[in-house]
C-alpha cells in the first residue's frame, strides 16, 4: 500500500529547475536510501513532500491527500547544524517542538503531546537526559533528539536528512536498527545517505536521483554499474563502482 506519492514533481529555484519529472512512490514497511552526488536535488526533494518548498508541476500526495506542510502525517529529522542548539531549550521541550503544527500558536500542549513526546524520547533512548539544555549534548545525543523530534508526530511517513553525517559507529548501528523497527511497524522511511554501502545493505529499496530519478529498485537489483554511472556521473573505473563489487 502506497502512503506516500510523488508524482510528475518539477522544482525550479532561482529561475533553474533543480528537480524535474519525480516519480516516487513509498509503502508501508520500506526503508528506502535516496542516494545521488552533492546537488543532486536530494533535500529539495524532501522539502517537496513536506510542502516547503514550492511544486511548479506535480503533485505530493501522503494517504492519497495533499500535503499540507505541519499538518500531514510527515516525521523530517532535518541535518544537525539546522537545529539552533545555543537556544535555552530542555530536550523535551525541543522534541515537543515537532508537535507545533498539530497543537497551534496559541495552544499549550496537552497530556497527550507530553506522552507523545515521552514515548519518543524513550524510543531513542533518551528519556533520562529529558531534562538537559540541548547546549549540552554530544553530536550522537543530538541526533537522537532530532530523530525523536520527529517520532513526536507519530507519523506515518518518516524523512531523514543524512542522519548518519558525522556519527560514531555505535551511534549509527543504534540509529539504523531504529530506522529499520520503524518500518517493520507499518511507517515509510525514506533516508538519503552518503553511506552507500550501508544503503545496500540495510535498504528494501534504492532511488538513484540527480534532478530526476535515475533508477528505483531493491539493492539486489542494482547490481549493475550503468545507473550509478548516469546518477553521479562517472566513469567505469570509479572507485565508486568498487561497493558493487562488494555485494
């Protein structure tokens, strides 16, 4: 079953089209890799199908409805340095901030949102710390709150913004058996990532873009060097091609 599709989606900004003709649709129970070169069009495809940035043809359709931005069933864990993390904010209060659109400008969060974001924070592991100033964070802590951030929402679909950049090994075993529980529980992740091998190999689902999608397929059948050649625009004796010799 589809939650969420993409459909014929062109994107222009600063009068060139940054994303033309995306065709993507994600089910139920997938997590899908969104891989491609820097300037590939990989965030401004997220921020499509959150609504935030303007469609000039196509559609983004989340349970067969328009998207309409803070509103929709769409978790976004954005990359770190987009969350202000000098502001005077408690964890918890930071995670509630992923519940804005649901409870209003001009509405204190019930009991509901609190349990909400307390089962979010328990989900990552961070329930202890739910008091603490972000300020005093680590780097792994600090994904984790923006991970549990977006959980907050209980959303149907999830969208992670290079959720691995800059992470030790321990943190990023923990945050892939996260992502890969939440879509065996019936949510559609969709992750870009510049760890392809990673994507290969916990990944249901691969979509190549630059500007366009370029191959959508499960890792076993992307075993051929041609698509990735066409996604980032290299020759046949790219280092890059040596990860498919791997699989």
């Amino acid at each position: 079953m589809s939650v969420l599709e993409v459909r014929g989606v062109t994107v222009g900004l600063g009068g060139r089209t940054v994303l033309r003709d995306i065709d993507l649709t994600l089910g139920l129970g997938e997590l899908t890799g969104l891989i491609g070169p820097n300037g590939a069009g990989k965030t401004t495809l997220l921020r499509s199908i959150l609504g935030l940035v303007r469609v000039a043809s196509g559609r983004v359709l989340v349970d067969g409805r328009p998207v309409r931005p803070r509103r929709s069933p769409v978790g976004y864990v954005p990359q770190r340095h987009e969350f202000a993390w000098d502001f005077p904010i408690s964890v918890e209060n930071a995670v509630m901030t992923g519940r804005s659109g649901r409870i209003g400008l001009l509405r204190r969060p019930g009991v509901d949102d609190w349990r909400a974001v307390a089962a979010a924070l328990e989900r990552v592991g961070m329930s202890d710390l739910a008091r603490r100033p972000v300020g005093e964070l680590s780097g792994g802590q600090r994904q984790r709150v923006l991970v549990a951030r977006a959980l907050a929402l209980q959303p149907r679909v999830l969208l992670l913004d290079e959720p691995f950049t800059g992470l030790d090994l321990p943190t990023q075993e923990l945050l892939t058996g996260l992502f890969q529980e939440l879509a065996g529980e019936d949510k559609a992740v969709l992750m870009t990532t510049h760890d392809l091998l990673g994507a290969l190999d916990t990944c249901t689902r691969i979509a190549l873009l630059n500007r366009t999608i370029v191959a959508d397929a499960p890792p076993s059948e992307l075993l051929d060097p041609d698509p990735w050649m066409r996604a980032f625009g290299v020759g046949e004796n790219s280092p890059l091609l040596k990860i498919l010799k791997v699989m």
